[in-house]
C-alpha cells in the first residue's frame, strides 16, 4: 500500500489493556488552565519509569464546563487500578491544588466496558488539606463537591473520579530520510491528532525519538532501545529493519479510552505524516502479538 507515494508496511502495532481516568480542570482564563495541566501531566511518558501516562485530551469552552470557566481535559492511564487513587490524589493535590484560580471535575464519558467502571475517591482524600474547615457543597453540582479554603480563597473539587479500561501503546512510526522531513511530518501528525476527543499522545509533544523494546542486556532494565530502528546501527547490527536512506525514525504512541479513539487518531496521524516531502515510509511497533491484547492492522485503519 503507498499514501501520496509514501510505503505503508503491511504490519500492526500492539497495544495493552490499561485503566485510567479523565479529569477536567477548569480556571479563571486557558493561561491558568494550560499551566495546570502542564504541571499535573508532566513526568507522565510510560509507566516503564513514571507513576501514570498522562497528558493534555483536549481544551474546553466554558459553555460547556460545570462552573462556566474555561477548561482542559486531561487524562491519566495506569496498568494497576489499585493505584490510580493515589496517582490521582497525588497530582490533583500536588499541581491543581496549588495553582491559581483551579476547580477540579470528572470528565470520564466512554471506555472499553461502561460495565467494569469503577470510582476513586480521590476529591474526598484530599478534602483533609483543609484541616477540618472543609465544607460539602450542597445545591450547586449534581454531584459531591468539596471546598478546601486555600489562601487565594477556596479550592472546589469533585469528592469521586470515574475510572475506566482503556487501551495503552497504541502507535506508529514515521521513518524518514533526515531528521528534518521526519520530525515535520510528526510534528503534523500531531496537530491532527489533537482535537479528537478521549486519546492522548503522553510523550514530549506526542513524539519519541528513543522507542523501545522490552527488557535488556542489563539485568536492571525494563526497558532499552530499539536497535532495530537506531539509524547509526544500521550498518553495525545483522537485524536492522532500516534500508539505505532511512536515516530518522519517529513513533508515536497513543492511549486511548476506546479502540475507536485510538484507530482514529492513528489513522488521521499516518495521513497528516504522509504528506511531508522526505518520508521514506510508515511501520509500527509490535512484539510479534505476543504481548499486547489489542492488535491495529495498519492497512485495515487506512483502508
């Protein structure tokens, strides 16, 4: 199959089975909610080294947010449910707490199976902050709020957060003749990926320069690069999956609350990439489907 004369390799990418949550945080203006978000998804690429995947879903008018302020939806994805409590608490408190003008709502609407949903009670954990002078605000929401006094005045903050099954790892990659053609074309991949609704791409700016693979050489390690695909190995390693020209390689990685979501996104990423000058063709990741539960066939998404 050729997009606009680039290569799509007849492979898959495998993804996994994942909970995870989706927050909106609203504030006086989008400055305030975007430094929110910022700080409560960062250090959030793979659970391989961080606490949760995390990052920005999507920005919301204030028409459509429960307090009639400015929003952003971010959304927290974990491979084990007994510890999205504390991932939640944890960065709500750390970094939404703290910053100016902040409320805190559940924004969770879809995932796998409505069925195997669950809650956390998150909100009510860090309702202690206040000290014994937190309220319960009755009559607003229809649903339990608590409001913490904070020196700015009062921090608002739904008691329960839904939390889903979703699907983590999703992906592609961009393999180019230079760094320039590659990065452009993940760079575009992105801006048409970030307006569709329940996906994340949770590492810098939706791109990985380093993909991995699991385990290593070194006992220690989880996780260690993916040689096939390093440009430099090419020539050094029998294995390589690079041709002559190959010379950059881009993934990008995609948590979703559904397959629809994630197969959307993947489709209209590898379409934006396709039309950047310099990009060789398109693979994705996999692990032989050994692995992962969820399999995308790159030719049946853009068929």
């Amino acid at each position: 199959m050729e997009i606009n004369g680039v290569e799509i390799e007849d492979t898959f990418c495998e993804a996994f089975g994942t909970v995870f949550t989706r927050v909106l945080v609203t504030a006086r203006n989008k400055r305030w909610t975007t430094i929110a978000a910022q700080e409560a998804t960062g250090y959030g690429t793979s659970t391989i080294g961080c606490d949760a995947e995390a990052g920005i879903d999507l920005f919301v008018n204030a028409e459509n947010t429960p307090d009639k302020r400015p929003g952003v939806i971010l959304m927290f994805f974990k491979n084990k449910k007994d510890e999205m409590s504390m991932v939640l608490t944890h960065r709500i408190g750390e970094c939404v707490l703290t910053c100016p003008t902040t409320a805190c709502f559940d924004a969770l609407i879809d995932s796998l199976d409505r069925s195997k949903e669950f809650e956390v009670k998150s909100g009510n954990n860090l309702k202690f902050f206040g000290d014994g002078f937190q309220e319960k605000l009755e009559g607003i929401y229809p649903f339990e709020v608590f409001k913490i006094p904070v020196m700015e005045g009062e921090f608002i903050v739904q008691s329960s957060f839904k939390v889903g099954k979703g699907i983590a790892g999703g992906n592609f990659l961009i393999i180019g003749k230079d760094q320039g053609s590659a990065l452009e074309a993940a760079e575009n991949s992105m801006e048409a990926i970030k307006d569709i609704p329940n996906v994340i791409a949770p590492f810098p700016g939706g791109i990985v320069r380093s993909g991995s693979k699991v385990g290593s050489k070194y006992e220690f390690m989880r996780a260690s690069t993916n040689q096939k695909y390093c440009p430099t190995l090419k020539n050094k390693i029998e294995d390589s999956e690079l041709r002559e020209g190959d010379n950059c390689v881009y993934e990008i990685v995609l948590d979703g609350a559904t397959e629809e979501a994630i197969k959307k996104a993947i489709k209209l990423g590898i379409e934006a990439a396709v039309k950047v000058s310099g990009i060789n063709r398109i693979s994705a990741g996999n692990y032989g489907g050994t692995l992962g539960k969820f399999q995308y066939r790159l030719y049946d998404i853009l068929s």
